[in-house]
C-alpha cells in the first residue's frame, strides 16, 4: 500500500492543490451580497396575489424568501397569480388579435416593464412567473416564466422547462408549494454559475485553479528531470531493446443497423429564445398550460 502511495503522491497532490483552490476562493466570496443599483422601480413588492391563493402567512413567508435570494443571486423575483382572461389586454398590447398561446407571455413581459423591475438597472436582471387561473377559450389555464437580462442569459430552454416542470410539481401539493418551488429552484440555477455576490463563476475559479496546478507541475517535473541517472535502455542488454512483432490481421466485418424510435407530445412549452416585449424590452423564458 505505501507503494502504491507514494508512486500516486504526485498526483495526489496535484488534486490536493486544485481543492484547496477552490475552496479557498469560495470562502472568499460566500459571504458577500449583491447591493440593489435600481431605484426606479416603482413597487417594493413582490408577491401579486390577485387570484387570491395564497393565505396571509403564505405571501409574508414568499416576501421573506424572495428577499434573501434576491440579495443571493443579484435577480428581481417577481410572482403574479390572475384568474381573469388576458386576451383583451394582450390584444391592446400588441394592436391586433394576438395567438391565444401567447396571452399570459405578453401579459408577464408588460407587468415586468410597466412596473420597471430589474436589480441592476431599470428593466435588467429579474424573473417572473405569472399563474392564470382562468381557464381561456381552449379550457386550458397558461403560466410563463419571464426572464430579463442575466437570467435570460443564464437559462437554456431545458432550464426553462426543468424550472416549470418543478413549478407543476409542487402545484400538486399546493399553490404555496409551487411558488416556493420557483424562487427556491430560480436561487438555485442562478447561483449556479456563480460562487456567489460577487458573482464569480465556476469556470473562472476552476481556471485559476488549474493555472496554479499547472506551474506546481511544471515546477515539480522541472526539478525531477535534473535527477534522472536512468533512461529507458539502461538495464536493456546491449543497450538495444529487442521487439516482438505483432500484427493485427483485418479479415472481415459485419454491420447491423437499427431504427430509434422517437415520439413527442404534451401541451405547449415555450422557451429559451430572446424576444422584444411591447415595450420594447428584451425577454426571455418560457410556459405551458394545464
């Protein structure tokens, strides 16, 4: 055993050198917080119970957690709850009769804009997620998740889908359960990417991390190749090695070919793709129905 360590302990502690990297620039950073830039946003609040689903301690308990992670990512988090048709509104919005799949994104672009939401700056880094009720003219009742600025760029359209796909779940327990599931899963994605207020993302630390690695290792391999009093024929008779020839005869081959079946199905699902609300702004995001 003591072998085996001390023929690895390079490697050991080339791995060694790379946690105690990462680790020491996450402690760096985990306290930190992000400090609000936007003051023209015209609400403190965040939760926009009009559907009316939510008790009194259920919305405070949101407020609460929506408040601590924002201070976490850097990221407005927005939740609007309706129970109304949105197809007059959409349509005013958009100045002519808008697809019915498209009412409760137009709907979520204009409340982010009209109420100049965005962490950073007016418009910039947030999320919403707004939930209709009602049931529109086709039976289903539509939720979208808008996304602005960093968490735009942050989501792919598998994240959008994973982010609703958690909304729905915890939708069969309970509102309450499905909208801490937003803010819970939104926290989570977008710190992600970064270690935390600072914002720093992972790739940047592994970065370093394996740029200070790299000059152990060379360093190392510099001062263990003046030490060398051996080369790979010193022990070899006649200084010469003596091979064996070995050939790999091709003969023949086979080929079986197979057809992957493929199916898809389910409701709509947007996602992923930049769009520009009435407004102007540029959106993100994604929904479905039920």
């Amino acid at each position: 055993m003591k072998q085996y360590i001390h023929y690895f302990r390079f490697f050991l502690i080339v791995i060694a050198v790379l946690l105690f990297v990462f680790l020491g620039l996450r402690l760096l950073v985990k306290n930190e917080e992000f400090i609000r830039m936007n003051d023209q946003t015209l609400t403190t609040e965040r939760v926009f119970d009009y559907a009316d689903k939510l008790s009194d301690e259920e919305e405070n308990a949101l407020r609460e957690l929506i408040k601590e992670t924002e201070r976490k990512i850097g990221c407005d988090i927005v939740l609007v709850t309706e129970n109304k048709s949105l197809k007059e509104q959409a349509d005013k919005d958009r100045g002519y009769e808008a697809y019915i799949e498209d009412y409760i994104m137009i709907y979520a672009d204009n409340f982010y804009d009209n109420q100049i939401f965005g962490f950073d700056k007016p418009y910039g880094d947030g999320a919403i997620f707004v939930d209709n009720w009602f049931r529109e003219a086709d039976g289903y009742q539509y939720y979208w998740f808008s996304t602005s600025g960093k968490v735009m760029d942050r989501y792919s359209n598998e994240m959008i889908e994973h982010m609703n796909q958690v909304i729905l779940d915890g939708l069969s327990v309970s509102p309450y359960q499905a909208y801490e599931n937003y803010v819970k899963q939104l926290g989570k994605d977008m710190s992600a990417g970064a270690l935390s207020g600072l914002s720093i993302p992972s790739y940047i630390i592994v970065l370093v991390a394996l740029l200070i690695t790299a000059i152990y290792t060379a360093v190392f391999l510099i001062q263990n190749n003046g030490r060398k009093t051996t080369v790979a024929t010193t022990y070899v008779n006649g200084g010469k090695p003596n091979l064996n020839q070995v050939q790999d005869i091709f003969l023949t081959k086979h080929i079986t070919t197979r057809v992957i079946e493929t199916s898809s199905g389910g409701g709509r699902q947007g996602g992923g793709g930049g769009h520009i609300s009435s407004g102007g702004h540029s959106h993100g995001g994604g929904g479905g129905r039920r």
